[in-house]
C-alpha cells in the first residue's frame, strides 16, 4: 500500500480500457442543459448513471436535489470516514451544450465516442464529463489501494452549467452545513497548454450588457435625409469609442480593476498564452498598455463587443437606420465593482452628451480568486509536481468564468481547479475531443493528488 502502487493501479486501470469504456457510456446521454426538451435526460444521467456508480464504488449515501431554478436537478453524494478529517468536496457538471451533430465531421457524433489517435472525440468528453469521471476514477484507485480514502468525501454535481447554473448557489445556502468542506477540488476548462498541468484558483468575472440607440420607427432614404436625421449607428459607435478605445483599453475609470496583487503577478511570471498550432496569433500592442499577455488574460479586465448591429447588415440599403445596438461583456476580476456596472456606464454616457443610449445589463457572475499563497495552493501545486516531476502552472483565476462563487463566496471554500483538457478541445463547438494522453496523465496526478490528501493534507491555517 502506497503511493506509488496507487499511480500504477490508476494506469493500469486507463490502459486496459475501462476507463474510456465507463466515458463512452456517460457520452451517451444527451444532456443538453440548453434544450428544455432535454430535461428528462438530465435527470437521467443522474439518476440512471451517476448515483448507481457512485454508491456502489465510492460513496455511501447518494440523492437527486431539485433545482429551485428549473429543470436542472443537482446529485448530492456524500462519504464519511471520522471525524477531524479533512473534508473535501468534489464538483462537476453533466450537461453538456447543444450537440450539433449536422455541423460534426463526417464519421463523428456527438453522442457516441470515436477514437482517432490521441483524440477521444464527442460531446462533454472535455467539458465536463470526461473531466469528473477523471477525478471520480482517480478517488476510486485510491480507495481501492489504501482501502478507504483518508478524509471524508462531498460530491456535487450539476445539470444546468451551461445554462448559467440556476439555482446552483441557491442550492448550496441551503445546504450549506450538508456541503460544509476544507477545500473544494473540482476540474473544468483547459489547461494552459496540453503538456503543462495547471491549477487555477477562481475565474474572472462576467457580466453582459447592451447598449440600444432608438431614434425613430422604421429607416429614411440616406439621400433625402442623409444630414438631417441623427444616425443610430453612428451614434452608437460614437459611444463605444468612449468606453474602449482602438486598442482594447478601457477608459471607464469604474470598470477598470485595482492594481494587479505581487503574488498574482509572480504566479503569471512564466505563464504564455497562445502558440499552439491551432490558437489564434496573440495582438501584440492590445489590451492595456504595459501588461504580459498573461496578465491582461488573468489578472485584468476586457471589455469586449460582441455584435454590433444596425439596419440590415448583410443586405445594406441606401437608408438611414431606426435603431442600432450592440451587445457587449465585461470580464472582470476580484476588486472590480461589477454589480455597479449599469450606474457606472449610465453616469459616464450622460457626461459625454449620450444620453440618447440605453443601458441595459444583464446578470454577473461574480470574479473569484483564492489567494495564491493559502496553504491549500502550496499543497496542490507540491503535489502535482511530485506526480509529473515538473512545475505545474499556477493561474490565480481562469480567465473565462464558471460558477465559482456558489463555492467561494457562499459556501467559503478555498478552491483548486484541475483542468483536463486543453486550449484546441473544441469545447462547446463541433468536433468536441479530449486527449488520451492528458486524460491519463491526469488520472495519475488525481490519483496522487486524493493520496496526499489522505495521507498529509496541509495544515488548516490560512497563511
């Protein structure tokens, strides 16, 4: 019994197959949170899937919750081995985005596994149930080797993430002493690039919002009237250029964040974003001046405009438009007051004569960050290292958001995310895979991961 024959255990287990068996099975339901069709299928993959393999091979109790938010049903499991244990609680989500399979490469579907080298492609095999199943597999090759885990278990999974997780934080203040836990350990998103193992401690921030120009009903001859009506679109783009300037720099002093922490700088010291052979050239000169990449990415604000209409943009005519808008989001880390984002933006259009703009804003989700040097973090990072023999990434929140905060803020966890995936999965659009070769390198440092914490967790105390 040991370390070692833990991490042999879990790659015996991923190359003799079962592993990908076990994933193709879960691939199999079409969980897709978006379609309210699906609400059956969500329940399902708990009920018919989840609970029974949880129970018989980890946890001792197990049970649906309903979602006060909808059709979006949540598994609550749990395993207690003593009391002054550690308590960790695992999250993961079930439900998938839409399938899409008319715009999948022929020979591929989305609700079936297909291999093809180190790719394992289908719907949710990277976001988020191959991820979960990874961490579930590795608490397994624990509790096998050692006979029990070491510290008691809490598991929640979810059916509604890529609807925007309704109900999830509503869900944990009201099971707050059920999901009571030191540490919350959880796997989503990529890692910063496929051969580096990343943790990352929160996310950023995300609240969108439009902004509307309404000058008349209907459009007017740009010849007969071009020079007596106001533009909406001209207007609008106006307004923008107030906000965020040519070059992707903020100029609202409420939306922008206070200055980025010296831990959170000296964690993005060695990290690069882009250069895979899929990503996209990084712009040099965008975003705010003076920042690494990595810090614009994680440790400061973007302010992005995703579509910017007026009249009719594919088939324009000789008119001068009624309306014009655009859709936009703000991203957003810890310290930003984004809740104020409506009063901000309202007072700075109104100072510079736009008053003709609306303002409509749209739900946060709020930023988190655990703090990169909480002894939790010290711990991970230890531990990752020892299993890959490297220097594993430290980002301190993920640059994208995910539903952190029912963690973080409601139930005050510290909280580690383990991503298995990578930059190129092609999550959430066609052609979905994850990497063999990740996904098992990630079952070894789960697997250590769950031992170490059995065996010498860190010490409680926040530094």
């Amino acid at each position: 019994m040991s370390r070692a024959a833990a991490l042999d255990r879990a790659a015996r287990y991923f190359d003799s197959g079962e592993f990908l068996t076990e994933l193709a099975h879960r691939i199999s339901h079409p969980t897709e949170s978006q379609d309210p069709g699906r609400a059956p299928a969500l329940r399902e993959y708990l009920t018919g899937e989840m609970i029974p393999a949880l129970t018989a091979r980890l946890c001792g109790t197990a049970r649906v919750v309903d979602n006060p938010a909808g059709d979006f049903p949540l598994l609550v499991a749990s395993r207690h081995e003593g009391e002054g244990l550690p308590t960790v609680l695992v999250y993961g989500h079930g439900d998938v985005v839409l399938g899409e399979p008319e715009r999948w490469r022929a020979g591929l579907d989305p609700w079936r596994v297909v291999v093809e080298g180190d790719r394992w492609y289908g719907r949710g095999t990277a976001d988020n149930k191959g991820q979960h199943a990874i961490n579930f597999a590795a608490l397994e090759q624990v509790l096998h080797e050692r006979g029990r885990l070491g510290f008691n278990l809490k598991v929640l999974l979810e059916t509604g993430e890529e609807s925007g997780s309704p109900g999830l934080r509503a869900v944990c203040a009201g099971l707050r002493d059920e999901l009571a836990a030191d540490v919350l350990i959880a796997s989503d998103g990529p890692r910063v690039a496929a051969d580096r193992p990343t943790l990352f401690l929160g996310s950023r921030g995300s609240t969108p919002f439009t902004l509307r120009v309404a000058e008349r009903k209907g459009s007017y001859h740009s010849g007969n009237w071009g020079g007596l009506l106001r533009n909406p679109a001209t207007v609008l783009a106006a307004a923008l250029a107030t906000i965020v300037d040519a070059r992707g720099r903020i100029l609202v002093p409420g939306l922008r964040p206070p200055e980025i922490p010296a831990n959170v700088r000296e964690a993005l010291r060695d990290i690069t974003f882009g250069g895979g052979p899929e990503d996209p050239q990084v712009d040099e000169g965008w975003g705010e001046p003076g920042l690494t990449p990595a810090e614009r990415v994680v440790g400061w604000n973007s302010l992005e405009v995703l579509s910017l209409a007026a009249g009719n943009p594919d088939t324009p005519i000789n008119a001068i438009p009624g309306a014009a808008h655009a859709h936009c989001q703000l991203r957003s880390v810890v310290g930003t007051e984004a809740e104020k984002l409506g009063v901000v933006l309202r007072e700075h259009l109104d100072e510079h004569g736009f008053g003709m703009v609306e303002v409509e804003v749209g739900a946060t989700m709020p930023a988190t960050r655990t703090d990169p040097d909480d002894g939790w973090v010290r711990w991970a990072l230890g531990s990752i290292g020892r299993t890959t023999g490297a220097k594993p990434a430290l980002l301190p929140n993920l640059g994208g958001s995910i539903p952190n905060d029912a963690f973080a803020d409601e139930l005050g966890l510290c909280t580690l995310w383990i991503p298995h995936s990578y930059p190129a999965c092609a999550q959430h659009s066609p052609d979905e895979h994850l990497l063999a070769s990740v996904a098992r390198e990630s079952l070894l440092i789960m697997t250590g991961l769950f031992w170490d914490l059995g065996e010498r967790p860190p010490s409680r105390s926040h530094p």
